[in-house]
C-alpha cells in the first residue's frame, strides 16, 4: 500500500488539473470535425480515448519530469517531498513506471487512424524533453503550449485524416491559452527558480505580468473567433464567447496577484472550467 500510495504521489493522479488541460484540446479537435449526424458512439468511444490517454500520457510525463529535475526539485519547497526528489522512489523504479504508462498509451493510440498514430509518435521527442527547456530558455511555457494543446490536431485528424487550417487556427490560439495560464502557474516557485537558476515566462515577465496575460488571452480569444468564422459557425458560438472573455478578464485577470502563490493556483486551476467552457461553446456552433 505504501509503494502504490508513492505511485499514486508520482503521477498526480489526486490532481486532475494536469490532465483534463491536457484532455480539453483533445475535446475541440475532435468535436470540431465530428457529423454529429452520424454514429455518436464513435464520437463518445473516441471521446473515451482521449481522456485515457491525457490521464497516462500526462502521467508518464510526471514521471520523465521529476526525473529530469530531482536535483531542482530538492532545492524546491513547493516540490522537495516528491517521491524521486525526496528519494522514495529511485530514478529506476521511475522510469520503469513512465515505460509502462507510455505502452499503455500507445495501446490507446491504435485505435486510431495511422495518419494520427504517426504525428502523435512524431510529438513524443518534445514532449519529453520539455522539462529541459527551462535550464535554456526564458519560454518553457511555449514549449509547453505547443505539446499540451497537440491532442487538439489529434482529435481533428482522428476523423478525417488530415490536417486543415481550422484546426491550426485554434490550435495557434490554445498554445497561448497554456503560455498565459502556465506563466500564472509559474509565480509559485518564482522566487526559488531565480535562486537555483532556472528559467521561465513568469520570471521573463515578472514587472509586466499583466500585459503580457492580456496579450496572450486576446490572440487566444482571436483565434477562437476567427476558427469560428473558417467553420461557419453560428451567431449563437460567437454570442457565448462573452462567458470565456468574462472568466478570463474579469476574474483571471482582474484576480491575479503574483505574489499570491495561492490566488495564482486557484486563478491555474480555473482553466479547467475554461475547457469546458470553449468545448460547449464548439458543441453551439456544430449543433445549432
């Protein structure tokens, strides 16, 4: 019990937060492209699917992540006591795990198109190298932004095998959703990154977070609107954009206080509703 209690610390299961961010790009591409006026239990089978592979994919990459930084995360309050970091579990064991996980992921990868199995296996280099980027450069959140919102091609090309501008363009917008969201993330540990060395957008930005969030969220909610425009969706999607604009501006924005570690926390977790959100908001344009 001990030991599945550590696994169960090791991939973050308790925080769903990870991967139904990772999920809800998924959601869009694939709600995007779907004929709700074909077989629905292909959509919701497929549906299936990609939560499974959020859930083991984002799990796996826990695992590569504390990895990567076990001596950062020592010299971390936030992440000390994390099992590789605090030596509960040791980097073989760990790595053990991610393999796992990853072979169960592609499990759930098969059930898709090949055209989709090839560019989903072409991401994997980024996704885990990922965690490296902030020992180089002052934007791991970019890189961050271009892997976790992948699945949103994934879910497009699972139905119709390719790849069109539509999906790109909102693509384009949810990278810079996770480049502000993750930036607000980053405000927790700003003070203990600086010590140690590593970097991040929320540190690039710290005198300007604001302006720099305002910014991103505005190509975002640009970007949703005008892949609405490219799928001929219906007024009602672009009258329901008021409530994304509302959560983003008038409390993410508006609540955001960088050197509130918890009010940057709760403001992060609030995205989750934000996914929910956009995905209805895609369900009012394919459906009325």
């Amino acid at each position: 019990m001990n030991q599945l209690n550590l696994f169960i610390d090791l991939i973050r299961i308790k925080k769903p937060i990870g991967y139904m961010l990772l999920f809800w790009p998924c959601a869009w591409g694939l709600t995007l492209v779907f004929n709700f006026s074909g077989d629905l239990k292909i959509y919701f089978y497929y549906l299936l699917l990609f939560f499974l592979g959020s859930v083991l994919m984002r799990s796996a990459g826990c695992i590569v992540n504390d990895v990567l930084d076990k001596n950062y995360d020592e010299k971390v309050y936030r992440t000390k006591d994390r099992p590789i970091a605090s030596g509960k579990i040791s980097i073989k064991i760990g790595l053990i795990y991610a393999l796992v996980l990853c072979l169960l992921a592609f499990l759930v990868l098969i059930n898709f198109n090949y055209f989709t199995i090839i560019i989903a296996l072409a991401s994997m280099p980024l996704a885990f190298t990922y965690p490296l980027m902030k020992r180089f450069t002052y934007w791991p959140q970019l890189f961050l932004g271009i892997t976790f919102n992948y699945g949103l091609i994934l879910g497009w090309t699972s139905i119709s095998g390719q790849i069109e501008i539509a999906p790109i363009v909102f693509y384009i917008g949810a990278i810079f959703w996770t480049l502000a969201y993750d930036t607000i993330y980053g405000f927790q540990d700003i003070k203990d990154d600086e010590i140690i060395g590593l970097k991040s957008t929320s540190i690039k930005f710290k005198g300007t977070a604001k302006i720099f969030l305002i910014l991103c969220y505005l190509i975002f909610l640009s970007s949703i609107f005008i892949g609405g425009i490219i799928m001929n969706f219906n007024l009602m999607y672009f009258l329901f954009l008021i409530i994304p604009m509302i959560h983003l501006f008038f409390y993410q924005i508006n609540n955001f206080d960088s050197k509130n570690p918890s009010s940057c926390l709760k403001i992060f977790k609030s995205n989750n509703y934000l996914g929910i959100i956009i995905f209805f908001n895609i369900l009012i344009g394919r459906l009325f």
